[in-house]
C-alpha cells in the first residue's frame, strides 16, 4: 500500500482532487485498505444534526489492517521496538507474527473473562508491549478501548471508567516512569471503590511490586495467557461501529470522551501517517508521545502498524538517567523520524548540548511536533541541534477530536516555516472566521479557525453526550466545525496557529489574547517559557499575571522582570503590560504539554482553595511551588 504524495506537484493536484470530488479522492485511498465488504456510499453527512458517517456498509477489522495483512509480506520484520525506562534493561523487538500472536492469545483471554463486541475496556497500563497489545486486542474483538493515561490519580480514572460504564479494566501491578515507581494497581484498587461497573481486572506484572489482591475480581495477565491459544479471527465490524473512546486532555471543565470508528479513523490515521512523515520501506520511526494520548494512537500503534512501519515504544522519560536519553535512544536504533512534542523540546533545550553532541544523530531525516505551538526559539534549537539543519520539522496541529493530523507540512515536499503548522492535508478544507462569523477571503489574515467539510476521523459525538458534542464544536458557525484555536494565514496560504481562542482576557475594555504575550514574553533570550492569565483588578476589571520560567542560572531580579513588561510593550503594545510577574521553576502541565491555565487563574486570583483535583497534571509539584511564592 502506499498514500505517498511524493511532490509538490502532487500535493497541488491531489488538494484540488479532494476538494473537487472528495468521495473519489477518499475511495481510492480507502481502496487501498483490507475490507471484508466494500462500502456502498462514500460519505452522509448533516452537520446541523449534527451527524458524519464515512464508508457506509463497508465491513472490516482494523486489526487485520495492522497485523493479518502483514504475515505473508513482513512477518519477521520489527513491527514494536519496545524500549525500556531504563537503559539497562533489555530492548524487545517484536515482529509481525509474533505481535499477531500475541494480540490474538490476548483477545481470547479477554473473551474468557467475558468480554464482547461493543463493550467498553478501561486500559490503564504503562507505556510497555502488552499495552499496545491491550489495544489491539479489544480491536480485534470490537470491544470499545478507553486509555487513561497511567498517570492520572483514581478520581480521574474512576471518572473516566464511570463515564463509559467500562466492564474490564486491565492494568498493572506498577508503573516505572524515570526514577519513580507509579503504584498502579493501587490507584487502580482506590479508583474502583467508586466504579462499580468493573467487573473483572486483569493485571499485567511489570514492576514486581507487594499489590493487594481483590479475588472477586483480579486475575493476572500471565495466569490467563497459559488458558489460551493464539487463534481468534477477528470479528466484523461495520465502519461506523466505534473503535475507541478517548478522554481530552481537560485543560477546562469535565473532560470529554471523544468516539472514534472504525472505518474512517482506520484510513485517515494512516493516509496521514504516511504523507506527513514520508515513511519509507525499512525506517525506524519514533513517536515519544504517550498512548494515552490520541497521538500515540494513530502515530505509534494504528498509522504506523497498518502502513507495515518499525513504531518504537518507549516507556520511560526524557530526563533519566540524564537529558541526552532521546538521543541515545536515536542513536541505538538509528531512528529515521522522530516525533515530539514542543514542551519536550523547550525541556530539553533548558540543558548544554553535550548531552546531544555525545551522540551520533546523523541517521534522523524527518522532526516533529504537536500539541501546542511551538515557539522560534525551540523550534530553530530543535532544528539546530537535533536535525542540523538538514531535517524538515513537521509542526503537526490536530485534536483528539480529529483523530489524526490536520495541518502540517508533508516532509520534504511541502515547505517548512518556523511556528507555522502551515498547509492543510489533501482533505482537509480549513477556513479563518471573522467576528462576524463570515469566512474571511483574503489569503493573508488572521481569524478563527474552522473546518468546512468532514474528513473522514472526525470524531463521532461525545460519549454519551452528543447536545455537548453539537454545543462545543457545531454551535460557533452554522455548517462548520469549530476547533476552538486562532490562526494567522500569511500570504502564501500558511496557517499559523496562535491558541485556543478561549484564552482571552479583558483589560480595561480591551480584548486580549495571552497567546501573543506569552509569544512576545518567549522570545526574550533569558526566557524559556511564559503563561499569562488575568486576575481581578479594582481599576483594570482585570489585570494580568504573568508567570515565567527563565533559564537555568539566570538572575532573576527587578530588572529581568522590567525587560519583560518592555519585550510585551514593544510587541503587543503597553496595554498588554503584565502587572505581575513571577519567576517559576515550571508550570503546571497537561500530560499532552498543555498549560494548565484555570490553575493559573486560581492561584493568580486568589482561589488557592478551589484548585480543584491537580493530579491529573504531568508535574503536580510545581503548583505548590508557585503558590509559596505568589505574588
Ligand atoms: C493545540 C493534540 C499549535 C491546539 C494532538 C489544539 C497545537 C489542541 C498543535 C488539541 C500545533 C495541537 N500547533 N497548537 N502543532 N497541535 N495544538 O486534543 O490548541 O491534546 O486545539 O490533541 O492542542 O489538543 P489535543
């Protein structure tokens, strides 16, 4: 199978396809796939419902895609390189045959402990094989996966496992993650006090740790194994049946479990994983995100396993043993692509680069991000020290919701542009929004971003709750689906996007946005990163708190803080002056990397009482910190 676009040209023509006549520009591609039937229609869509459906009648098992398809072809080719937290420990290689088996044994051990299709699974589990296989195994018997990721605290996981009434959860006896141990049966054994729905817990030995044993419902994933053999066809499923839920991020209020299907989510997490990376025959490529994410999703498992790639999964950090641990790993398995996240980056970039130049990264052809947007400093120091300058980066927008990426340069073919995710994949039709809700014509703009047509992973609805679903995405404009982020389009059609749109403040009557302040404040050279956010103020109705993260070793003091405010007034405008400026260690963090801003709001405003469940953040740690030094 190959999607490549592998020009310009290509790319020109095969955007002009997609937009002329998308049912066939999506049926040739969707050709490409294994079905068991073929769809009779394309695409049905009604977005005042609202409602998409892609691939009506057609029948498949995305497993199949990934694993089946594969044995004749690459059965002993490396499908997971299973790289441990620690060094020390021994890598596993698992090729296609034995990944098939392995999925295939495990299906039946989820069928004994009574699973069926349609049911819901709670997947907690560290980032080690038998999670990928966790996944791939409900797949394969169309139970409905729901990964929480394995840091989040018991209420979160609880929450989560309630929310879709899951009937399985299966984790582990702990966790390693750096030099810490996360207590994940535990957790799990807490979480399940309120998440009656449970009915069996499996539980896979990782750590070795003392667990507390709940007869009633635990098994041990190794006990299981020996009751099975590895034969289980794979059940049928109707494209529209759902593949997975997965839970956003939460940055704001209760977080929302987006449903993916199986048949559009199958071609597009691939179509876009070949076109974005240019993977080619025999390269080793590297995600570093978490499988709890929706990048880890369609670009460590489903993308890459369907394309027949060599997908690393790494357990571990990336600051043990010590902040060169990307490159070592890089260096080991002479990785081809390697993919992050912008708050990996800026971490990173915090230390010398010998812990960089003591490798050699000469084998990396293709970088890339995701999740937020990435500023020129980290950007160039990404494309400085780790691609030298010889690697196209990838900035790669999309959302859980759209289940794979939506707006980044193809490596290579199209062009790269510091802190622009720039062009729109074939299929995807973005538009910029003016206030007046009308599309803006002008190529050259800034706006709010919208998607005019469907594209085939969009998610579905909210579990459970679709009157949310049609409230948060269809309700902005009539007709379109509305991301929640602002864009800047410059003249060659790039789009740059600046921020979730929510994230405004009101200062003495003026609208404004903390997106282009914290930009304006990052781009100081003493400064790694920023998060503005307003609290009230008696005159100003509300002023502005900026919290700052300098580097390592740089003095802070009056006259740091006064080349801020300078940095915010010379690019924004004195307006936008912080009136607080508080030098921090780190802020608070979303596993995807997000800040945390409503707990910046609290802390800045006073509320340190009502900050409300801070587990579920990647550093729990630093907020105390902050809070003892408010100002
Ligand atoms: C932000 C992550 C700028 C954006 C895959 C979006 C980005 C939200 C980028 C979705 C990027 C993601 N440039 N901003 N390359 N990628 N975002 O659901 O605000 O965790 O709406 O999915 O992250 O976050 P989510």
């Amino acid at each position: 199978m190959s999607l490549q676009i592998q020009s310009l040209e290509a790319y020109k023509e095969a955007y002009q396809k997609s937009v002329e006549n998308p049912s066939l520009f999506w049926d040739e591609i969707a050709n490409q796939f294994l079905w068991r039937k073929k769809w009779t229609k394309t695409l049905e869509y009604d977005w005042t419902v609202p409602e998409t459906k892609w691939f009506l009648g057609g029948q498949m098992n995305i497993t199949e895609n990934a694993l089946d398809r594969h044995l004749e072809t690459r059965g002993d080719q490396v499908a997971l390189i299973c790289e441990p937290n620690s060094p020390e420990e021994e890598t596993k290689y698992i090729t296609y045959k034995e990944l098939h088996s392995k999925v295939c044994a495990f299906a039946n051990v989820l069928k004994r402990n009574g699973a069926k299709k349609g049911d819901r699974i709670c997947i907690y589990m560290p980032m080690i094989l038998e999670l990928s296989v966790a996944i791939l195994a409900c797949a394969r018997i169309g139970a409905i996966h729901s990964v929480v990721f394995a840091g989040f605290s018991s209420t979160a996981l609880a929450a989560r496992i309630n929310d879709a009434t899951c009937s399985i959860l299966l984790t582990a006896d702990g966790g390693f993650r750096g030099d810490k141990i996360t207590p994940l049966k535990d957790i799990a054994d807490e979480a399940l006090k309120n998440a009656p729905s449970i009915k069996k817990s499996i539980i896979c030995q990782r750590t070795y740790q003392n667990i507390t044993w709940n007869p009633s419902i635990d098994v041990w994933w190794h006990e299981e194994l020996e009751k099975v053999d590895d034969n289980c066809p794979a059940e049928t499923m109707d494209s529209e049946d759902m593949l997975f839920i997965l839970y956003t991020s939460g940055s704001t209020g209760k977080p929302k479990g987006m449903v993916h299907t199986c048949g559009g989510y199958m071609i597009y997490a691939t179509y876009s994983f070949q076109n974005v990376f240019q993977y080619k025959e025999g390269d080793i490529y590297w995600c570093s995100a978490d499988i709890g994410w929706i990048t880890g999703h369609s670009y460590i498992l489903y993308g890459p396993l369907i394309s027949g790639a060599t997908s690393i999964l790494f357990e571990g950090v990336p600051s043990y043993p010590d902040y060169g641990r990307f490159w070592q790993i890089c260096e080991k398995h002479k990785v081809n692509q390697f993919y992050t996240a912008p708050t990996a980056i800026r971490a990173l970039a915090k230390h010398p680069t010998s812990f960089i130049d003591k490798y050699d990264l000469s084998s990396l052809k293709v970088l890339g991000t995701v999740g937020e947007p990435i500023n020129e400093e980290a950007w160039h120091w990404y494309d400085d020290n780790i691609g030298k300058n010889k690697c196209p980066i990838v900035d790669t927008w999309f959302q859980t919701e759209n289940g794979g990426i939506m707006i980044t340069s193809l490596a290579g073919i199209t062009e790269s542009k510091p802190t622009y995710a720039t062009l729109p994949l074939p299929g995807i039709q973005p538009v910029l929004m003016d206030v007046n809700s009308n599309e803006i014509e002008k190529v050259e703009a800034e706006g709010i971003l919208a998607i005019k047509y469907p594209w085939p992973s969009i998610a579905r609805t909210i579990y459970g709750d679709h009157e949310r679903y049609k409230n948060v995405y269809f309700s902005a404009y009539e007709n379109y689906y509305f991301p929640g982020d602002g864009a800047l389009r410059d003249e060659r059609g790039n789009y740059r996007i600046t921020g979730r749109v929510d994230d405004v403040v009101i200062v003495s009557g003026h609208n404004l946005g903390t997106a282009p302040i914290e930009n304006a404040i990052n781009e100081h050279e003493k400064i790694v990163e920023s998060a503005v956010v307003g609290f009230p103020h008696d005159l100003k109705g509300f002023a502005l708190y900026a919290f700052v993260i300098p580097y390592d070793g740089v003095e802070v003091n009056d006259e740091l803080a006064k080349e801020v405010r300078e940095v915010v007034a010379n690019t924004i405008g004195p307006i936008a002056k912080p009136d607080k400026i508080q030098f921090v260690k780190g802020l608070p963090k979303t596993r995807s990397g997000k800040i945390m801003r409503r707990i910046l709001r609290k802390i800045a405003s006073n509320e340190i009482d009502s900050l409300g469940d801070v587990s579920t953040l990647l550093n729990p740690e630093v907020v105390k910190n902050i809070i003892e030094n408010k100002l």
